[in-house]
C-alpha cells in the first residue's frame, strides 16, 4: 500500500487569535497546510471566524489553507472560500444534501475540494462519492471543539477508506482531525492517515514549529510501508 508524503496542517483555532499573523509565521516553514475551522454557531454549537479573516490571512502568508466549513448550507458559502484563494475547501456531509455537485463548484472555483464526516456518520455511503473530492477529512472527535479527547475506534473509517482508496487507485488525501498529538498520530497513521490537524498540539506547545516537525516524523514513521 502507497501513501503520499505526509501533511501537517496546524489548526489556528489553538493559536492567540490577537496575533494570527504571527502565529501562521511560526509554523510556515515546518507545516504544509494551514487549518481554518470555520464554525457558524448553527451547525456546530461553537462560533469561530470567517470569510473576512481568511482573506486578511491570504495576504501575510503563502502556505496552502485547509479551510474547515462546520457550517450549514455550505453551497451558498464554501465558493466564497475558493475565491478567496483557499486550497482545500472541506464541508460536512451532513450539512449537505448534494456533496457532489458542491465539490464541483469548488473545484471550478479553483480549489481542492473536500468531505468531511463527524463523529457519528458511516464512511460506506459516501465511498462511491470519492471519486469527487480531493480530500477526506475523517473527524476522530465530534466536530465544534479544539481540545477533545481523541477517540481510536473512529480509526476503522481511516482503514476503510484507505482500502477503498488503494483498490479504487483513487487520488485522495485522507486526513484526520482531533486530538491529534504525539501520543495518537502514529495510530492514525498506521491506520492509512496521510494528513493530520493539529491544534493544541501544535500551539500549546512551547516551540509550534518544533512541535510539528516532531508530529511529522512520528507519522512518517508509522506510515504504511515506511
Ligand atoms: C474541531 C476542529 C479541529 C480542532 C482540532 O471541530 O475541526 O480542527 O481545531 O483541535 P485539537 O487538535 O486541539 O483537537
Ligand atoms: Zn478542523
């Protein structure tokens, strides 16, 4: 089994939102993405920021942006984001009632397109929608909170959708999300993970940069086939 060179994307709902600029600077050379959870306060309980600071953000960094919709009726929102210059655009499958024709619109709007699933939603019935999307965001928390608990059993839908992705030979980023850490990446990645959120981790650390390098190369380790 092939998987493609490993993704950290720090979230910055961990960072000191009074100095985003610099929070970003701190991780720009060691991470790959930057994480942008958007949350509405309807679709998760928790509100967050949005489309104003993404553009802000757009113009002080030039790292790729993983943009995290937690929000309700992405269609009429997520285009905005791909506009806006993201590189990824995820929304929940939940929130959608034609994932489809939404991550078509991404990616004609320029952007990676991708799917996410919380906690609580079954893999099987999206697998024939893969083809699709770009990235799978595989929650491994209920989605709306930095600072959960990661939870292992929600690794079964990362060896799902690897296999699925491995006999489909379907080009898919298969990321995960929550309470990823030190003590937690190498399961993820064991179980077919190739990109990996991490908020605390990353900026309740001392050293941010540090920090993800150190996630990097213990996900890198376990990999698959590594
Ligand atoms: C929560 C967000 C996550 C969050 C992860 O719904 O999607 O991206 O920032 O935070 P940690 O890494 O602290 O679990
Ligand atoms: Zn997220």
């Amino acid at each position: 089994m092939t998987v493609p060179p490993t993704i950290v994307a720090p979230s910055i709902l961990a960072a000191d939102f009074s100095r985003l600029a610099e929070e970003v600077r701190a991780v720009e050379d060691a991470a790959d993405w930057l994480h942008v959870d958007v949350m509405d306060n309807h679709f998760v309980p928790n509100l967050t920021i949005g489309l104003p600071v993404v553009q802000s953000l757009r113009a002080v960094t030039a790292m790729p942006f993983d943009v995290h919709l937690m929000i309700e009726d992405p269609r009429r929102w997520a285009p905005g984001y791909a506009d806006a210059g993201a590189y990824n655009v995820t929304f929940h499958a939940e929130a959608s009632d034609d994932p489809v024709a939404l991550a078509k619109d991404l990616r004609s709007a320029g952007a990676k397109a991708g799917l996410a699933i919380d906690r609580d939603t079954p893999i099987e019935p999206y697998l024939d929608l893969l083809p699709s999307f770009d990235t799978l965001l595989i929650m491994t928390i209920k989605a709306g909170f930095g600072g959960q608990r990661f939870i292992p059993q929600l690794l079964d839908k990362v060896r799902t959708a690897r296999r699925h992705v491995s006999t489909g030979h379907l080009e898919l980023r298969i990321e995960v999300d929550g309470g990823i850490a030190a003590d937690t990446i190498e399961q993820a990645a064991a179980a077919g993970a190739d990109a990996f959120v991490a908020g605390t981790a990353v900026y309740g650390a001392a050293d941010p940069a540090e920090a993800v390098r150190r996630l990097r190369s213990l996900a890198e380790r376990a990999a698959p086939g590594a």
